[in-house]
C-alpha cells in the first residue's frame, strides 16, 4: 500500500482548521513534509502520528464517596 499525499488544503480539512495552520507547522519544521517540486506535500501517516502525538487524555480522578460541604 501506498500513503497517500495531502494537499496543506485536505490537512486543514482533516484537521479541522485553516491552510494557514498546517502551513505554520511546516515553516516551524514541526511536521514533516514532502517537496514535490514547489508544491508542499503531508503524508497521511505524518499526519496522523501528529494527532496521535498531540492528543491529550483526560485525568481520570476517583469520586470522592462523600459530596462537596455546603
């Protein structure tokens, strides 16, 4: 199989923002990309590992058995 190329348009699109965001991430060298002549490639996977990478859990605390003092 092969991983498919994204434009910065479907990565914003995938990942729910504007061009200008995936645009940023590659000026900074925060993700990686692939040239193909002047135009700017993501792989899907990159992308991916990057949502994977910069997904947040939540905190799971124990409920106190007894309710908040009035």
């Amino acid at each position: 199989m092969t991983d498919p190329l994204l434009t910065v348009a479907q990565a914003a699109e995938r990942l729910g923002t504007t061009a200008r965001f995936p645009r940023r991430l590659i000026a900074e060298r925060r993700i990686a990309f692939v040239k193909v002549g002047s135009h700017v490639r993501i792989k899907e996977s990159v992308l991916a590992a990057y949502i994977e990478g910069n997904t947040v859990q939540p905190i799971r605390r124990p409920r106190s058995r007894y309710g908040r003092a009035a």
